[in-house]
C-alpha cells in the first residue's frame, strides 16, 4: 500500500523525454504562483514562455497576449497567443498545477502518459515543461459540460474515442492502478489533522474501519470479474473533453490519472461524471443509455451487431467498478479539503460520493453475485 511523494525535476523529465519522444521538449526551471491574481500573473507567464522558447526570446512583452481558458479543481488553464508583424504566428496551451498535486498525482507517471498519447495523436501535443506545469499545442475546441456527454450522439462519439484510446500501447509495467491508488489515498486520508474545528469534528465521524472493509470486499469480488486490463484515462469528466464542432472531432484531455487499470473502471468512472460535480447521480445513465455507449465502444463500425452476452458481461463490469470509482474520490476529496487551497468544498465531495457509494452497494454487488453465480450454474 502507498508510496512516497517523487521529487519533480522538470529538466530531468525533459532530458528524458527527448531521448524516448520524437519531438524535442523544452524545459524550465521557473514556477508561476497559480494563487496569484491574472494581472500579476500575466508577466510571468510571458517571462516563461521567452524562457522555455529561445525564438521568442526577444520578443517585446506586447507581442503576448494571455487568456485564461479554464480554472479547475486542481489545475489552471491558460491561452498564449504570440502576435509578431500583425499575424497570429503560434498559440500554446500553459497549465498550472494547482498547489500540493504532487501529493495524489504521480507526475512521473502523468508525463509518461502524455508523451506516447501525444504521439499517437491524442489530445494536444506536448511542448514543454517547467517547474510546477506543462506546455502544449492549442487545441482549437470547447470543453464539454455533463449535459453534453448525456446527448445520444456524443456519447457514441466518447464510447469511439475511449475504445482508440484504450488500444494505446505504453511501455512498462502494465499492472492495473486502481487498487494501488485506492490504497495509498486510504492511508493519507486515514491520518488527517484539520486545523479547522469543525472540519476536524466533521473528518472524525468517518469510519475508516468501514472503507477499509468496504475496499477488501469489492476488490475480492471484481477480482473475480476479470474486467480486461487496457491503458486508461481515470478521469474522464466532461471538462476533460473537448470538441471541435466543425470538424466533428473530439479531444480527450488531461492525463494527470491516466494508467493501465481496469476497463470496466474507466466506463464506470465515465458514468459517475455525469452527475457533475454536484453529485446529481439521478443523471447517472440507465441501462438504456448504457447500452448505447457499450455498443458504440465494443463495434463502432456495427454496434447493433453487439451480442446480449457482450453487453450483459459489460454492464455489470461498469456497475461493480463503479463502486471503486466512489472510494478513490471520495477519499481524494479528503485529501484535497486538507491540501488543497483552491475553493471548493472538498469535504462535502467526499460525503457526497462516499454517500452513493453505500447507496449503491448491496445492489452493485448483488449484481456482480448474481453474475458470477450464473457462470458457475453453466
């Protein structure tokens, strides 16, 4: 269980990253406060970018201009768009971590991710490094929201998209993460000290002695599943997709969790988005819907053409794994309300997923039983 922190050493990565990736990746040593204001922002990441790119080095600063696409829960997004002789010659994405990630998110492995998706042409091209974010190509799309994966046509699309993606190949150890990542969140957010009163009252009516069973017992029964093990986004949210509405074409972004994990996980984790980040889980799909986007994902080409056995066999893969997609976060959720400085009310994110996940278990796993059962009855 659990692992330590690895230091972050961008120039390393990028050394590294240029003796396995085709493209060169440049890297800086300088970091950029994400708390600060966009104002006093703005200077800084002008200053990187002359930094990180030597042919704009020289540039005068009027030639930037700087656009904040997005702030998330843990990262900020930014558009840079360099203007030389009256023409837009080159725009970049900049994305800052948000404070203390490093402690839940192995940028190791994140990194490891982005370089072979990259190259087989997922998402933005990576450019860069520095030292508390990552530099990439502009990717010209808006962000998704959860109404929008809902939508018959776009769940088909994202069923298409994660079944290329789910056939990317990336070299070392091709052990499944979930149980891993599971555990090491268990442990740092078993041993929390708020220094607020009341989120310490709160953090102490949790039964850790509970998750931790309820972990043992799901993974004890999923094992049995033999869900296929395929490299994984684990955190495919709707804000984590993008589309190009006129040329149809559809973006998965941010790989800050991707890993080889469990397919019936990463469908699962997929469904519990659309509930949003309110937790509206009476928009979690129903079997219908589900079984629109198995079709599409299991044969995009003849997706009527799926086999009852096939859909069966998915379904309850997706509505058992579900169940570990409501521990991992749940537990995140607490790490977050302890590190995170970001505004967002981590410690009710935890109850509200920890909360569905004991909604949703006596049935989740009498499915998964029942299941097993009728293999053992043939």
């Amino acid at each position: 269980m659990g692992a330590e922190v690895k230091i972050w050493n961008p120039v390393e990565i990028a050394e590294q990253a240029r003796k396995d990736y085709a493209s060169q990746i440049h890297a800086s040593h300088l970091t950029i406060d994400p708390s600060l204001s966009f104002p006093h922002m703005q200077p800084l990441i002008i200053k990187l970018c002359k930094d990180i790119f030597n042919s704009w080095s020289n540039l005068d600063d009027s030639c930037f201009q700087v656009e904040k696409i997005s702030g998330g829960i843990t990262n900020l997004l930014l558009k840079v768009s360099v203007k030389q002789e009256n023409c837009i010659d080159d725009t970049i994405t900049i994305r800052l971590y948000g404070p203390n990630t490093e402690y839940i998110i192995d940028r190791h492995r994140e990194l490891q991710a982005v370089k072979y998706l990259s190259a087989a042409g997922f998402g933005a091209k990576w450019l860069g490094i520095f030292g508390n974010g990552m530099v990439q190509s502009f990717i010209d799309a808006h962000t998704l929201t959860p109404s929008d994966i809902r939508e018959s046509k776009i769940a088909a699309k994202i069923a298409m998209e994660l079944k290329r993606f789910h056939h990317v190949e990336i070299p070392g150890s091709k052990e499944p993460q979930l149980w891993n990542d599971i555990w090491k969140f268990f442990e740092k957010a078993s041993v929390l000290e708020f220094d607020d009163s009341e989120m310490q009252k709160t953090y102490e009516t949790i039964s850790f002695t509970e998750i931790r069973d309820g972990i043992v017992q799901l993974k004890g029964l999923s094992d049995h599943l033999n869900s296929p093990v395929i490299f994984s986004h684990n955190d495919l949210l709707s804000g984590n997709m993008m589309i190009n509405d006129e040329e149809d074409k559809l973006y998965f972004i941010d790989y800050e969790y991707a890993s080889y994990n469990y397919r019936g996980f990463d469908i699962a984790n997929h469904f519990a988005e659309y509930a949003g980040f309110e937790c509206d889980y009476n928009l979690y799909p129903n079997k219908n819907e589900q079984y629109h986007f198995f079709r599409h994902y299991i044969q995009p080409d003849r997706p009527h053409e799926v086999s009852e056995k096939d859909l069966e066999t998915l379904y309850v893969e997706t509505n058992t794994y579900v169940l570990a997609s409501h521990l991992l976060w749940a537990l995140w959720g607490l790490i977050q309300a302890k590190m995170s400085p970001i505004d967002f009310d981590y410690l009710s994110y935890f109850f509200l997923r920890y909360n569905e996940y004991k909604r949703q278990k006596e049935k989740c796993l009498s499915l998964a039983q029942s299941y097993l059962s009728g293999f053992k009855n043939e």
